[in-house]
C-alpha cells in the first residue's frame, strides 16, 4: 500500500474531498486525523473507516485559531509519534458580493479561514515533517489562478491566490529537509462548500458571460472529491517524489473555457 506506515492529518476531513481522500488514505495503509470544528461531523468518517480495517482518530479545531492549531497537532503526534502528510483542505467560499458591499470583517473571514488557516496547519506541522521529510498538500482553486470571471468572490480568489504563492514560498524553505509542498486547484466538483456561501446583489456587477453547455468540457459534468483524492493521494505518496512548488488544476478543462 502506497502509505503504509505514514500518518496524515485531513483538515476539513468530515465531508467533500476532505472525506474522500481520508477514505483513500486509509484504504492505503495511513493512519488518519481527520480536523474539522464540530465532532459530529468526524465521528462518521472516523467509524467508517474502523469498519474497514483502518485507524483514524478526530481531532476538533478551529483552523482560523492558532492555539486551537498548535493542540490538535500535538494531540496527533502525542498518538502516532510522527506526522508524515498534512492535506490542508479545510475551506470557505465565504460573501461573494459587490466590493462596496464587502464587509471588512467579511473580508477578514474569508482571509482568515483559508489563508491563515493554511499557514497555521503548516506552521504547526513543520517540526514534525521536517525529521523525517514529508508531503503537504494544499486545496486551493481555480478561482484565483486561472478564473478571475466569478465577480464578487474578491475574497475567496484572493485567499486561493496567496495559498498558491505561500505554496510556493514553503517549497523552497523545506525542501532541504525533504518536506514536499504542493497545492491542487480543482474546478466544480460535487461537494457541499456552496452551502456556506452568501452571495449578494451579483447581478449588478457581473459582466454578462455565456459559456458552452457542459462547460466541463472532459466529462460534461462536475468532477468527484474521489477523483480529487486521487490527485491528493499521487502528491502524498513517493510516487511524486521529485514534485515540490507545482500547483496542479484538476477541472476537467473548465478554466481553460471560463480564463
């Protein structure tokens, strides 16, 4: 099995493609941590995969909150005595609304969750990636790096931009230590982030744009977290060894349509 003998931990891993790649990982041979902020959500995941054989623990955080951060990787380290794959997953779509109308502290929530959340998961992990080396994944977007047409998501393509460039940044810094950093930038796939997103008065900003039918041109249709999991599982293992600062889109062409 491709990670046999390794743990990973899964920020936002009780649902979407949180989910998803914590099920693969497992069925991989990894023992799993799988972070969110509400335990009912983790507990289903972490009993699924006991069922199948694998060992997973919860661990509630709030990734926004650095003590909260700092405890829920100790929290892992104290179980396993190792950490080897951190896929900084945990998201939010967040306001997408017209600039006058975006709240500072809209702003600052968005910012806050996917950017200095990313940066926290990676600040605590480190020490422990760096004995061994390691890989860390980070789930950005589209939006952000190749579609700049979703006006009002100002916030939400901010923070996935900078994701990408503090990728890039983290890659060179751990690369002596063996620690690859890598970050995904999937499309539409089927997955419940829209729940969380407001959006507000967009009609009055868009700029008309009429795309193709099936503007997923591969397979017509949204992508699966399974087969973003797939992707994770490919950056995790040592089959992409000699893969570090790369950002990967996974969109079945959709950006190259809507860019």
């Amino acid at each position: 099995m491709q990670l046999e003998n390794k743990v990973a931990l899964i920020t936002g891993g009780g649902e979407g493609i949180g989910k998803a790649t914590a099920l693969l990982f497992a069925q991989q041979g990894a023992k799993v941590a799988i972070l969110g902020r509400h335990r009912e959500n983790l507990d289903p995941v972490v009993a699924e995969i006991t069922r199948g054989g694998g060992e997973a623990i919860p661990v509630c955080a709030d990734i926004s909150k650095p003590d909260e951060m700092q405890a829920a990787i100790k929290e892992v380290v104290d179980r396993w005595g190792q950490l080897d794959i951190v896929f900084a997953n945990a998201g939010v779509n967040g306001v997408w609304a017209p600039i006058e109308e975006l709240e500072p502290e809209e702003w600052d929530n968005t910012l806050s969750i996917n950017l200095k959340g990313t940066f926290l998961t990676v600040k605590y992990a480190a020490p422990h990636l760096k004995k061994k080396g390691g890989s860390v994944i980070v789930n950005a977007s589209i939006n952000g790096t190749r579609i700049f047409s979703n006006t009002g998501a100002t916030a939400y393509s901010s923070s996935k931009a900078g994701q990408v460039a503090f990728t890039k940044m983290v890659a060179l810094e751990l690369a002596p230590f063996k620690v690859r950093v890598n970050v995904i930038c999937p499309g539409a796939i089927e997955s419940s982030i829209d729940d969380n997103t407001e959006r507000r008065n967009l009609d009055e900003v868009q700029i008309p744009v009429e795309f193709p039918e099936g503007n997923q041109p591969l397979e017509r249709a949204p992508g699966k977290a399974e087969q973003v999991a797939q992707l994770v599982l490919f950056l995790a293992s040592d089959l992409s060894d000699h893969i570090t600062g790369t950002e990967i889109w996974i969109d079945g062409a959709e950006s190259l349509i809507k860019g």
